[in-house]
C-alpha cells in the first residue's frame, strides 16, 4: 500500500515537474538582437549615448510587453566617430548571424563608409543620425534606411529661415570632413540666384583648436550671419572664439550643433544661437510626451539629445518588423522596404526607393540655456533681438 | 559575439597580462626570448605556422579573421617604425600618414586595374618617396625637435586630403579589393565542404608579407648594418668617428620603414575597401607608436602581442562602452608602470653568437 502511494506521489511529482518544464518552455522566447552603433566615446559621445539610451528604451519598452513573440537584446557598439573603427564595428555586428539589424550611426563620414559592409553580410540597418544624402542615395542597397531625413531637407529650412530673417551677408565655417563640406555645397547651389551674398567660406579641420587667423578675417569682411557647419566640440570652440575675439555678427548653426552639451560648454554664450534640427521638440512629437516621461522614468545618466528620439525610432520599427515577420535579416529588410505612413513619436514614417525617410525641419534658436522652437521663443514675440539684422 | 562573456574577457586579459610578466621575469621565459632572439632563421616560421594554424581554426569567423588581419597588418607597419625608431633612433610620430598614402596609393592604382603585388609595392614606394620630402628637415634636426616635423607633417597630411577632390576629399574613396592570380581576395577559399571566410585571404596576405619583412627585419638587425644603426642610435658622434655615415644610415632606415609601413597600409585599405582622412588622425599615429614601445622598443618579436593588445583589446571591451578606453589607458599605464621598458625589453645584443652564425 505504502510501495503504491509512494509510487503515485512519485508520478505526480514528476508530471508536475515535466508540466512545470514545458511550461517554462513555452514561456520562454527566442531572443532577438539588434545591434546600436554610434559613437559612445569621444567628442561625439554626447549624442551617441543619447541615441543609445533612447534604442535600449525601445528595447525595455518592448521587452515589459508579455504578448511580444521574442525577447528583445541591444548590443551597443562604438564606432568613435573614425570610419576605420565604425567599418571594424559594423563588421562585428553584420557577421554576428544573431543580429537581426542595425540602428546605424551619427556621424556621416562613419555612415558612408559602412554601408558596403552591411550590403556584403546582408545586414538591414536604419540609420538615426547621420544626414549625408549620399548615405542612402549614392547607392542602391536595399539593406540601408534611414529615418531622420538627411541635410536636404535641413538646409531647405535653413535657407528660408535666415533669408526671411533678412540675413543677406553670409560667411560660412565648415568643417573639412564630408558633412561640413557637403552642407557648404548644397547651401551654394540653394542660395544660386537669391539675393544673399557668401561674403566668405572657411574650411576648418574637426579637431582645430584655434581660429583666431578665421574669425579675425570673419570680424574684417563683418557678416550679417556666421554660419557653421560642423559638428557640437568645433561649434563650441568657435562660437566662444568669436565672443573673445569681438565678432559681433550673429551665429547659426546646423543640427550637428544641436546638443545640450552645447549649452553646457557655452553657458550664457549659447544664447541666441540659431539651428534647424530635422526633429521638432519632443512634447511636439506624436508621441513625444510619453518618450519624455518614459526617458525620465528609465533614469538615463545622459539626455536624449535632439537625436534620440529618431533612434527610438528605428529601433522600434525594426522590433516591428521583427514581431511581423520573425528573426530573420531578409524578411525584415523587405518588411523595412515597404514601410509607408508608419506611425511612429517623429511622425509618420515613408521609406522611398532609396530607403530614405523625408522630415520637416524645425527652426531653432538658444534661449536661456535650451532649445527652444522658434515658433515658440522670445525672439520670435519681439521680446529679445538676435544680432546683425 | 552572442557566447562572448565579459568575465572570459577579463580572465583572458589578466592571464596574458601575467603570462607576459611571467616570459619577461621566470627563467624558462627567459630561455624562451633567447631562443626567439638567437635562434636560425628558420624560427621565423613560427609566425606562418602560428597564424595559419588561428586562421584555420577561425575559417568561417568573419570578424575574428579580420581582426586577425588587422592585428598582423599593424604588426607590420610597426616593423617599420621598429627599424626607424628602434634599430636608428629616428622618430617618426608621422606613422599613420605614411600608412595612409599606401592605403591612397592602393585606392588610387587599385581603379586602374594593377595587378594588385604591384599596387601592394607602389604603396610602399609611394610612402617612401613622399617621406623624403622629411629627409632633409629630420636630418637637420634631433631629439623632440625631429619629433615635431614629424608631427606637423601628420597633421598637413589629412588637411591636404580633405581639401583634395581628386583624392575623394572629406567623403574619402573606395578602394578595389585586392586580386591575385585572378583570383578576387573576396572570394572565400572553398576546396570540398571546406569554405572560409574572404577574410582568410587577406590573413594569408598578411601573414606572407609579414613573414617576409620579419625576416629581413632581422637579417637587417644581425647584419653590420644593424651594428652600426645600434652604434648611431647610442652615440652619433661616436659612431661617426668610428667610420659610420650616420646621415646616410639615418635616411635608409627611415625609407625602408616607410616602405613596410606603405604597404601595410595598402593592404589595410585593400581590405577595408574604403579609406577616409578621419582615419588618419594624430591620435591614430599614437596608437601605433604605443605598439613599438609597449612591445618593448627595438624588439621585433614584441610589436606581434603589443599589436595584439593595442588592436584587439579596446575591441573586446566594447561591451563597457564609454568606459572601455578608461580601462585600456588603465592597462597601459600600469605596463608602463611596472615595465617600463615595455613587456618584452630588446636584449643585449650577443655579438659573438651573432658573429658565430
């Protein structure tokens, strides 16, 4: 009698562990992991980690939601900014089979580099920061996307804004890598035939430190405007040059500029500055409130930055894309491919042949220590003036 | 990636650390520097034969291959800087620039259809003839003053190609995979149900120069002539009261160094099949120097594992993200700290085996 209960406590426990284990199993899901690229150390670093921060939210979001098909991994790697290093990184994460796809890169001369990698190992990648038209339209592989717009749809913004603030006597510093380079050509051939004057371009090196022979030429030609092009660290040095230094014209820049760190280097200095940024500000955005509050509440050391959002974005659309069509690198690049009027907290989302993503641009201009939207400043109700007009 | 654990990670970093203090203080490390140092030349082989063996056993690891690849690539570049800083003395912080005009050289020659040897040759000769053009201000100066032309002349370098659109400007250029015997390097090996990956190729590539250029490295080192850049590199003055032309010694080994370090940096671009000024920074000239003297200046067998710790290090730590270049500048510190010398310090040179040999 004892022999046989013993026996069924024994069947029943090892059904109830066997029930416990299939259980488990069937709860248990597939991990999907999608790789971040950006630069996380370096000058640059600022964005990157808010672009990281913002793709590992998307992550955690889903991962909180009990009816997701997979388990969702981030794998952040640095890129710091160098096309060697970004090729070496991409590499690791395109021959990497478990990565199902990328959210690809801030810095332009990174992006450009790399996508050959991501065509050669068939890896879908969406880009977040980067805005060199040549990232997604100097070539036709299906694997490259890229949400946040790209330079052309900046300067057509940029153009407009400082014409229509009666700016007609421009000097522009660029940077000499293909960002600041690009953007000079492309705000020549937008200002062909208008009525503004390029009094003088400067070509500066990223990492110059002195621009003392630049802005001394810059305070003799005595522009209506200064326009930079560049990126946050060269931006800083040569807005608070141009204060030591007496220059006196008023100073816009382009969204590589648009950073908080901007405001942390300059302190009062940033005042006044004037960007176009390819985001609007997040409590404008769709979903931008909930991206703010969910940011917040996830206790991020760093601020999203103005890009953040863009790289929430991509990495939610290809968690989508994942849950629609499973794990696999081809079913999702197709997915990415037809991807129309998407909602998304940037706004709808088209990805065109070339798998570019058009935006509209904001205006921007630094009031006490923000970004604020021109719409939406001081300046803007007459209540503060901005310099040279 | 997916099985790599950062506690492996670590492990793996404090065991090489410790093996590398072992060679250099236990007695059997000592007798096995010795026989790396004193041996025939057959001892060369033993990096085909190590390399081949890592590179077969990785053959389907794209990204291990290439990191492979690059290690060995450095490694040559920094026998070059070897014979210019170590066996001569002559400070070259310009490393990375002359790396750079192999590397155009391939982009530029590579398009015009070249048998790839021959652009692989080119880029060695072109970075030489450019780095005469330091000849004569390296000649005329010494000491930090030679180090700063050197300097200036890594900087002009990338402003030049930034401004240069016929070198690709800011955006850089695409540069042809390398071809050889009809063969494209980015077509794997596959002979049966064995297939590797492209990047195989390129670790052979690599392991054929360097195997080639150690060997005259080292017959260079043993010869008279490498007596006689020891001598200059001691004592100048005494070296040309003794007969050495130390003008003449100075020169050659600062080009035959830039000829290795040419092309290592054709093959680098030849494998990464893009190239871009805003790889070819001060900082990366840096990076480079740090091989030779992390090594241990003047030992060619030391630039293999100082490349691999300088190549392979930050990358494997990526999982810290911002923090990984705090613990690399850590790592280093200390091994500079408690090796001041480097890990594996160039012993004294054995004249009497040598002259034996």
């Amino acid at each position: 009698m004892l022999w046989s209960r013993g026996i069924a406590v024994a069947a029943l426990t090892a059904i109830a562990t066997l029930s416990g284990l299939t259980l488990t199993h069937a709860q248990q899901k597939e991990t999907a992991r999608i790789a971040f690229l950006g630069p996380l150390t370096g000058g640059n670093s600022a964005t990157g980690l808010g672009g990281r921060n913002s793709a590992r939210l998307a992550v955690d979001s889903r991962n909180a939601d009990p009816d997701r098909r997979y388990d969702y991994e981030l794998v952040p790697l640095d890129d710091e900014c160098l096309p060697n290093v970004g090729i070496q990184a991409a590499t690791r994460a395109a021959t990497d089979r478990s990565v199902v796809a990328g959210v690809t890169h801030f810095c332009s001369a990174v992006a450009i580099a790399t996508v050959d990698v991501y065509n050669r190992f068939e890896l879908p990648v969406v880009v977040w920061g980067a805005i060199l038209p040549a990232i997604t339209h100097g070539n036709d592989y299906p694997e490259v996307h890229r949400v946040n717009g790209s330079m052309l749809d900046e300067s057509k913004v940029l153009v407009e804004f400082l014409t229509g603030l009666g700016y007609k006597r421009w000097a522009v510093i660029h940077d000499t890598t293909d960002y600041g380079t690009g953007y000079l050509a492309i705000l020549r051939e937008k200002l062909a035939g208008s009525d503004v004057e390029i009094l003088s371009t400067f070509g500066v090196a990223a990492d110059q430190q002195d621009f003392s022979a630049e802005l001394l030429r810059v305070k003799e030609i005595d522009p209506q405007i200064v326009v930079f092009a560049g990126l946050t660290p060269l931006g800083v040095r040569v807005r608070s040059q141009m204060d030591r230094l007496g220059v006196r014209s008023q100073f816009a820049g382009i969204s590589g500029i648009m950073s908080v760190s901007y405001h942390d280097a300059l302190g009062s200095l940033s005042e006044g500055t004037i960007s176009v940024h390819n985001s609007a500000p997040l409590e404008t955005l769709p979903g931008g409130q909930m991206f703010v509050d969910e940011y917040a509440k996830a206790g991020f050391a760093e601020p999203p930055e103005p890009y953040g959002p863009y790289a929430f974005v991509a990495t939610n659309l290809i968690i989508e894309a994942i849950e629609e069509v499973g794990a696999n690198r081809e079913a999702v690049r197709d997915w990415l491919n037809t991807v129309e009027n998407r909602n998304s907290i940037a706004g709808p989302i088209t990805f065109d042949e070339h798998g570019h993503n058009s935006v509209a641009s904001t205006k921007y201009v630094a009031q006490d220590g923000r970004w604020v939207r021109w719409e939406d400043s001081l300046y803007a109700a007459g209540e503060r003036m901005l310099s040279g007009r | 990636m997916a099985s790599e654990n950062q506690w492996v990670i670590a492990s793996a970093l404090v065991a090489s650390l410790f093996l590398s203090f072992g060679i250099a203080r236990t007695k059997a490390g000592r007798d096995f520097a010795a026989i790396l140092q004193n041996s025939g030349s057959w001892i060369v082989l033993l990096i085909p034969v190590a390399g081949l063996a890592i590179g077969l056993a990785l053959h389907e690891e794209h990204f291990a291959l290439m990191m492979l690849a690059t290690v060995l690539i450095y490694a040559l570049a920094c026998i070059g800087l070897t014979i210019q800083f170590g066996y001569a003395g002559v400070i070259n912080f310009a490393g990375i620039a002359f790396f750079g005009i192999g590397g155009y050289t391939a982009a530029v020659l590579g398009g015009m259809g070249l048998p790839s040897l021959l652009v692989l040759l080119a880029g060695g000769l072109v970075s030489a003839a450019i780095g005469c053009i330091l000849i004569l201000p390296v000649l005329r100066t010494k000491g930090h003053y030679a180090a700063l032309i050197t300097i200036a002349f890594v900087l002009l370098f990338r402003s030049f190609l930034e401004v240069n659109h016929t070198l690709g400007g800011p955006q850089g250029l695409r540069v042809e995979s390398a071809t050889i015997a009809g063969q494209s390097l980015f077509t794997g090996i596959r002979i049966g149900s064995f297939e590797a990956s492209f990047y195989l190729n390129y670790v052979l590539l690599a392991l054929v120069l360097l195997a080639i250029f150690f060997l005259m490295a080292r017959f260079l080192e043993k010869s008279w002539i490498g007596i006689n850049l020891d001598s200059m590199r001691e004592d100048p003055v005494g070296a040309a009261v003794f007969g050495v032309n130390v003008a003449y010694w100075r020169i050659m080994s600062f080009v035959i160094g830039n000829v290795l370090i040419g092309i290592a940096g054709a093959t680098f671009a030849m494998m990464q099949t893009f190239i871009a000024p805003s790889n070819f920074t001060f900082q990366q000239s840096l990076l480079m120097l740090a091989i030779v003297v992390l090594g241990g200046i003047g030992n060619l067998w030391a630039v293999i594992p100082a490349a691999i710790l300088v190549v392979v290090v930050p990358e494997k730590l990526q999982a810290i993200s911002e923090y990984r270049f705090l613990v690399f500048a850590i790592l280093v510190v200390l091994v500079l700290r408690f090796r001041p010398n480097g890990l594996f310090p160039r012993s004294m040179r054995n004249f009497r085996k040598e002259v034996g040999q």
